[in-house]
C-alpha cells in the first residue's frame, strides 16, 4: 500500500499482487491445511491446487482489502503529506487493513477447505457452507490471523529494509539486497505468532460438520488436550516456507506493480 496511490489504485495493486502469489504458491497452503487436518498430503497437482479459484478470490480481495485501507490509514496518519510513518504507525495501518479483510476472507477460505477436504465443486461447497451457522465458522481465527499477516507482510519489511539500509550501508546497498533478511522477519513474525489461530480456524472450517471441533475455544481446548502446545504449530514448516516466499514476492511486486500501473503517481 502506498501513499502515493488513492484507495482504488491500492486495491488494484493489492489484488494483483495476491493472486499471483496464490498461483504460485498454493501447494504449501494446501499441503499445510492438510497437516492441521491431520490428513495425508497428496503430490497430485490437480489435488494440490484444489479449491485455488476460491483462494484466488479470497487472497485477491482480501489483499485488495488490506492495500486500501492500509493505504487510508496512512494517509489519514500522516493527514495526506508524504512524511515517513514511525514503525508503529505501519503497524497500526496494516493490522487496521487485515482486521477488516477476514470479513471477505474468511467464508471463502471456508469454501476452499471445503474443496481440499472433500473434492466437490466449488458451488457445492460454496452451497454447503452459506447457513447461517456455517458462514461466519473460523472468523475470530481468520480475524486475528490476517491482522497479524498484514502487519507482517506490510510493515516488517519496510522497516527491517529501512533499518538495514540506515544502519548497515556498506553491506546493504539497495532494497533487494536488504529484502532477503526482510522476508525472512516478516515471515518469521506472520507465520509463528498468528500460526496458533489459524490452526483453530483451519479445524473448525474442515469440520462444518462440528463432528470433532466446535466452538473457537473448544476447539484450542482439545487440540491442547491431544498434543498441548506443538499441536496448535501442526503444519508450520510449510506456512512458513510459504510465508518467507509470500512476504519476499509481496514485497517485490508491490514496489513493481505499482508504478508500472500508475507511473504518473510515482514521478
């Protein structure tokens, strides 16, 4: 999210950007949701990449989302100027920004789930899960977990960049250069403080059903009752094989995309 752009040229950037990295990482999501599952993980690509539509549509909105009211956010920090904003300021615009974007978020990532647990269609899934009982399942961890996602993807780096640039020039002479350890912290962040919630979400959304998990706190209760404290980081190698890879492609494509889209706001 820039401040250089208004709301409607971040959400283009923003939903660009989430769908590229969708396809092309959608194998660690799917191979993660399947570990949290307890579930046997499948090489076939056409089972790896099943439900990607709706997570095309979930990461492109959701991210769309986050560009633009992170992108608000700042801009009414720094009441419209171009003023650098402190690190708690990005942290508060992209919390703000994830927060809001599990509303979209989280139904249709219920609908992929669906499709990686059972292999129907994406409409029947979509079908099985618009009750009013089943279509806001898994929110409060998809809330938490995107607030804490966004802050890592959009804030850390810049930050981590700007430090490393400040402080170390002579090892550190450009953004790419310092973007590697950047990903790395922000995926670190993203993936291990937020990694519990999605654990519960990813549960609860396998289970429309509530055979085995039913409400958020239930379910935290018997995952800890089966394996305590590593049963709630169940799948985290790949989300953050995931996570290190999404911050570094975010980070770079959204420093590209945007003035390659709107060149007269960056000039």
């Amino acid at each position: 999210m820039s401040t250089n752009l208004n709301e409607l040229q971040n959400a283009t950037v923003g939903m660009s950007v989430g769908v590229i990295e969708v396809l092309i990482l959608q194998p660690f999501n799917y191979a993660k949701n399947m570990v949290q599952q307890r579930q046997p993980i499948s090489l076939n690509p056409s089972v790896m990449y099943r439900g990607v539509q709706a997570n095309c549509v979930n990461m492109g909105s959701c991210t769309m989302i986050q560009f633009a009211v992170g992108g608000k956010v700042k801009s009414m920090i720094t009441g419209g100027s171009n003023r650098p904003l402190s690190a708690g300021e990005q942290m508060a615009a992209g919390i703000t920004g994830g927060t809001v974007s599990a509303l979209v978020g989280s139904p249709l990532e219920l609908v992929m789930i669906q499709q990686q647990r059972k292999g129907n269609s994406t409409a029947a899934a979509a079908a099985s899960i618009s009750t009013p009982a089943n279509i806001g399942r898994g929110f409060i961890g998809a809330a938490v977990r995107e607030a804490l996602w966004t802050c890592g993807y959009l804030a850390i780096p810049p930050i981590v960049r700007g430090h490393l640039m400040d402080n170390y020039p002579e090892t550190f002479k450009s953004q790419d250069t310092a973007r590697i350890p950047a990903a790395l912290l922000g995926g670190l962040f993203a993936c291990y403080l937020t990694h519990p919630f999605d654990t519960i979400k990813t549960c609860m959304q396998g289970d429309i059903e509530r055979e085995t998990y039913t409400t958020f706190s239930k379910t935290g209760a018997k995952i800890w009752a089966e394996s305590s404290l590593p049963g709630f980081y169940r799948g985290a190698t790949f989300r953050y094989g995931r996570m290190v890879c999404a911050v570094f492609i975010m980070d770079k494509l959204k420093d590209m995309i945007g003035p390659l889209l709107y060149p007269s706001a960056f000039r």
